[in-house]
C-alpha cells in the first residue's frame, strides 16, 4: 500500500477552501461547469503537436489551383482550425471559486463566460462535445472528500454534480478526477484512490477499475500532464483524419493528372533519354504534409499509454523503476518473486494492452559514473597549481544566471566544484569564481536526484563572459532561450542537442527512459538514452544543457531542458545500456530561488551583443566558428 502525504508538497489547487450549501440540490447546472482556454505553450505536449506542421496553418499553402472545386477542402479547413486551436479546459465541480486555483490564477488563460457566443453550455446541451471533435480539450472533476464512517466517501455534494453531469459519456476517455485534498494532514494511500475511483464508477455507470489510472491527489503534477496529454490525444485524432483526406485528394488529383504525382520523377522516353516532370507547388506541400503528420503521429501515438502504466507502476509497492526502452514497456521490480502478483496487478487496471512489456529486477549495486574531471573540459577545478605531466581536471560551464542583484553565476554539477570551492581558468589558473550554493541530493520540487552548483563569477572575469545558449549548429549565435517548463512525457521522441565540453556539439532523439522510485535508500534518477549518429555525451560533459528546438518557432530560440549528471548502466533484459542521468533545468532554478538571498529573482542572464569576445589562447583559433561561437568556451582549451 503506497502513502501519499498530501502536506509534502505544495498544492496545486490553493485558494477559497470548499464550502457545502445546503442548496446544492437546486443549483442550476451551469453553476457546476466553468470553461476555460489556455495559451498552447500551457501544454507542452500540445504545443510541440502543433509547431511540428506549424508551417501548414494556412491551409490554402496545400491547394492546386485545379483543386479549388473540391469539397474536401472545407473539411481540411475544419481539422486545421481544430488543430491549431488552443487549449480548452472543462471544469466539473460544486461551491468552488474557480478562478482562485493555483494552477489556472498563474497561468495565462481565459474563462469563456456563459453570454458568450462561443460558450458550448455543455450542461445544456450535451452534444456541445461535438463542438470540441479534434480539439486539444480535456475534463476535470474536482471532487471534494470527507470520511463517513471510518471511510474517504466523495461528498454529497460531489455526487449530486457527478450525477446531474452523468450524461456527459462523450468526454469520460477525456476525464481527469482530482481529488481535492482535506485541510486536515492526512496520509492518503493508493487504496483511498481505489475507494474514491470505485465510487466514480458506480455514479458514471463506468466499467469496473477504469477510473482508477485517471484519479489523482490534487497534490500530484501527474494529472496535468494528463490533462496536456489527453489534449494532444484529441489533436492526434485530427491528424488522422486530415491525413485521410489528403490522400484522397491525392488519389482524386493524381487520377485525373497522373503525371502531377511524380514529383521530380523520372519518365523513360523510347529513345532511353529520361524526362523529369515537375510536380505543381500544392501537390509537393501536401506531401510534406503528409510525411510530417506520419511522423508526428508516430511519435506521439503511446503518449497516454505510457503515461498509464507509469501512473500505474508507481502506485504499487512492489515496482522499483519504470521505463520504456527499445519500443518496450519495462518494469523493475525490487523481487523477481513478486512478478506474477505484479502482473495481475496490471491486467486488473489493463483490460487491454498495445505493447509489449516486460519485468526484472532493479540491481542493488547501481553506480553512476559521473561525467567530469577529464582532460579537455572547460572549467579547471584543481585548487591548486599543477605539478609537470599531471592531469588537469575538469568541469563543464552549463548557464549563465543573473539574480535580482545583477550578480553573474554559473552553473555546474556539484561533484564537479563543491560549495566554497573556486573555479579556475585552464590557462592561467586565475580564479574564474567560487561556488556559494551546492545541492547533491532530491529536488524540493519533483524529488528527482539533483547535482548542481551555483559558481559565482569573479568580477575580473565578467567581461569575458558571453551570455545566451547555442543553438543546433556551429554557425547559431548565441540567443535568448526559454527554461522548458514541461516534463518528460512531453518531449519523449523529440529531437534535442547539447553542447558539451568534451565531445562539443551532438543531438539525437530522446527514445528511451527509466523513472526510478523515490525511497530512502534509492536515489531518484531520471534517465533518458538520446539516439543519434555518435554518442550523446562522454566524461567530462557533467553540468551540458540538453536543449531543444521548436519546430517552426519564429526566431528559432532554443530551449534549455535537463541537465546531465553522468551516466549509468541499466539492465535490459540479459544486456546492460549506457543511459543518461539527468535533471530538469526548471528543478535546478526553483531550488536556487529558495536557498538564499543570492537565489533571490535568479533567471537566465539577457544576451548582450556587445560582448568581449574571449581572450585568444594558443592552440585555440578564435576566429574559428566552433570557438568564436561556442556557449561553454570560458576561457578555451589550451
């Protein structure tokens, strides 16, 4: 039996505490249903959905003049718009102030008001999910409980909400049920989910055991990301029905001009010359349409299943880690005896199942070889001078941050340069800057494993800085970024890059990860494998941003994601894979906020053109791209 301890964390619902009236009974229904719509970038899943045929939102980019008549082009429009559209959030609950909850006060939305034209009225009209078809959309029952002889019970006035809502069968593989915490400290356990989610069932006449992977404590982030995934659920059944129809577009056009659908393709002519027939513009942009849909379909057509059995595998006791390597759930338990009562467990809560999975046990004596002190890193961390023929050590350079007192940090891990350490330059073993802040341990935020220090510069060497993040090539200036705000589960098959002391510029695809479980005498890892033509990092590229991307974002600026710690060996079935471990960025800055008045407004440091381009060292052209250009360089490499 797992225990949820709901004052661990800080709530994400926060605000007016939940009132019961004595006239719930008869409120109106409109009473019970708020309607809400988000900026796309709420949702990371559904915004990377949308940015992947960014470049397709005007439709007409796709149309042959000759094409024009055809009555699929209405239809097209329709899906387009539906996909493009932002985020709308249904919120199903009783005596609650709305507007008041953490989640939806800090981000940017807007309640569509019931005078408004395009309000569904949803409680009236229970076909206004037709509205909805395609649209990144999901539901949320916020559901208050109280204990009734001994035992968690939904409130009375919950079960009148639910059951006045129950005609509502269009959105229940839409649903989300969030339990809005007691006041009181209270552990809550997986079996009071299983009570709560039981009782869901009987009100919405559900199949036995089906809402229990979609209940959630108000305290666990885990129901946002399935919100976001649920959203993009709803934009992936939009892309296969805009990928039906132009196919048949395709089909109808190229049967009335067969030679439009060799694009650039070859026709033998009798005397054995070949003739190259030019496709018409639309025809080309509808095919790379097309090929981008089936990528991106591909890449997200797990997301929700992935999602359940991680949700699932964290709320059994008897799972030490879970993951999703090779195209294969993976499943590891603390004992190889309990394989059987696990898999039950899953086939209880899994009626059916689209992939394959498989169970072993998660070793013991794990260990993690930390990427760092290697020749040829950028951050000299010996405290003292080196004697002839010894082996330099070396960290890598991460971000540069700036507080609310326009003092100058950086970023490193902290195995690389312990708190009260100094950083040194490589060259002259001058002092690049001393670390006042380091964290070896959980997160305050997700609990995952932190390795971070804060290093700050020495005022000598501020001038020699250069701020921003690199892009993905060699000739990207350095620019403005964003702080990824979003979770794994959102990025998982997305490509990303780094640039790292040792190995420089490589990228990749996050393919595979293992999430490990948080206990006392296991530390909680996030680690990701990221595909690419050579390896992704090497020892000395701890403290490397893992960046990534938007497709079709103007300006192209990229994202700062994780942070890598090192590398460990993970067992797959009868072989061992090199895995990344890694950190969130966002988890990183949050913990420096809270810890210290240095943290105190921290942020990433605004690029400024200007900058003095870094002293040349011998053996190190600065008029080469790869040194001019590069984000870590502080000061280059002998």
């Amino acid at each position: 039996m797992e225990t949820v301890n709901v004052l661990d964390q800080e709530c994400i619902f926060k605000g007016t505490p939940y009132k019961q009236t004595a006239t719930a009974a008869a409120a109106d229904k409109s009473d019970y249903i708020q309607e809400f719509v988000f900026t796309s970038e709420t949702f990371q899943s559904v915004f990377l959905s949308q940015q992947s045929i960014k470049q397709f939102e005007d439709y007409r980019v796709l149309m042959d003049p000759d094409e024009e008549h055809f009555k699929e082009w209405d239809a097209v429009e329709n899906l387009i718009e539906s996909i493009f559209a932002d985020p709308y959030l249904i919120v199903a609950s009783h005596g609650r102030h709305i507007d008041d909850i953490e989640f939806i006060k800090d981000k940017r939305c807007k309640t569509i008001e019931p005078h408004e034209s395009h309000f569904l009225r949803i409680d009236k009209d229970y076909l206004g999910f037709s509205k909805l078809s395609n649209r990144p959309y999901a539901v949320v029952f916020l559901i208050q409980i109280s204990k009734f002889g001994g035992e968690l019970r939904i409130s009375n006035q919950d079960t009148i909400v639910m059951e006045t809502l129950k005609k509502l069968k269009p959105s229940y593989d839409s649903a989300v049920y969030v339990i809005q915490n007691s006041q009181h400290k209270h552990n809550y356990t997986t079996n009071d989910l299983l009570t709560i989610s039981t009782e869901i069932e009987k009100v919405f006449k559900l199949e036995k055991n089906s809402a229990y992977k979609s209940t959630f404590f108000e305290t666990d982030v885990e129901w946002f990301i399935r919100v976001g995934l649920i959203m993009q659920n709803h934009i992936f059944t939009g892309m296969e029905s805009l990928l039906d129809i132009l196919e048949k577009i395709n089909y109808q056009h190229g049967y009335r001009h067969p030679h439009v659908m060799q694009t650039r393709a070859s026709k033998k002519l009798q005397n054995g010359k070949t003739h190259h027939v030019q496709s018409q513009p639309g025809t080309d942009q509808k095919n790379s349409l097309l090929i981008l849909l089936k990528e991106e379909m591909y890449k997200i057509s797990n997301n929700i299943t992935l999602h359940v059995w991680k949700i699932l595998s964290f709320r059994n006791s008897s799972i030490q880690a879970f993951g999703f390597v090779k195209g294969v759930v993976r499943i590891y338990l603390k004992d190889i005896s309990l394989e059987a009562d696990v898999m039950k467990y899953f086939k209880k809560f899994l009626k059916t199942r689209s992939l394959h999975v498989t169970m072993q046990v998660w070793p013991s004596n794990r260990q993690m070889t930390k990427y760092s002190y290697e020749q040829g890193s950028r951050i000299d961390v010996s405290n003292a001078a080196l004697a002839e023929n010894e082996e330099i050590k070396y960290g890598t350079l991460g971000m540069f941050l700036e507080n609310r007192k326009k003092e100058l940090f950086f970023t490193t891990c902290a195995h690389v340069i312990e708190k009260g350490k100094y950083a040194f330059c490589p060259n002259d073993h001058s002092i690049l800057g001393e670390s006042v802040f380091a964290c070896e341990g959980p997160s305050s935020n997700s609990k995952q494993w932190l390795d971070l220090s804060l290093v700050k510069v020495h005022n000598s060497k501020i001038q020699e800085c250069r701020f921003g993040l690199k892009g993905d090539s060699g000739c990207s200036p350095l620019s403005e970024y964003k702080i990824f705000h979003g979770f794994l589960d959102d990025i998982r098959s997305r490509p990303v890059y780094k640039w790292g002391a040792r190995t420089n510029y490589t990228d990749g695809t996050i393919d595979d990860y293992v999430i490990s479980r948080d206990e006392s005498d296991q530390k909680y890892f996030l680690e990701i494998r990221v595909l690419g033509l050579r390896k992704f990092a090497l020892p000395a590229d701890s403290g490397s941003l893992i960046c990534m991307n938007y497709p079709s974002r103007i300006g192209n600026d990229p994202t700062a994601a994780f942070v890598i710690i090192g590398a460990e060996q993970i067992p797959v079935e009868d072989q061992t894979i090199t895995m990344l471990c890694c950190y969130s960025v966002s988890d990183a800055i949050e913990e420096i906020r809270t810890c210290g008045t240095f943290g105190e407004g921290i942020q990433p440091r605004a690029v400024i053109r200007q900058s003095r381009r870094i002293a040349f060292v011998p053996g190190c052209n600065p008029d080469l791209k790869t040194s001019v250009k590069r984000q870590k360089v502080l000061p280059p490499r002998q």
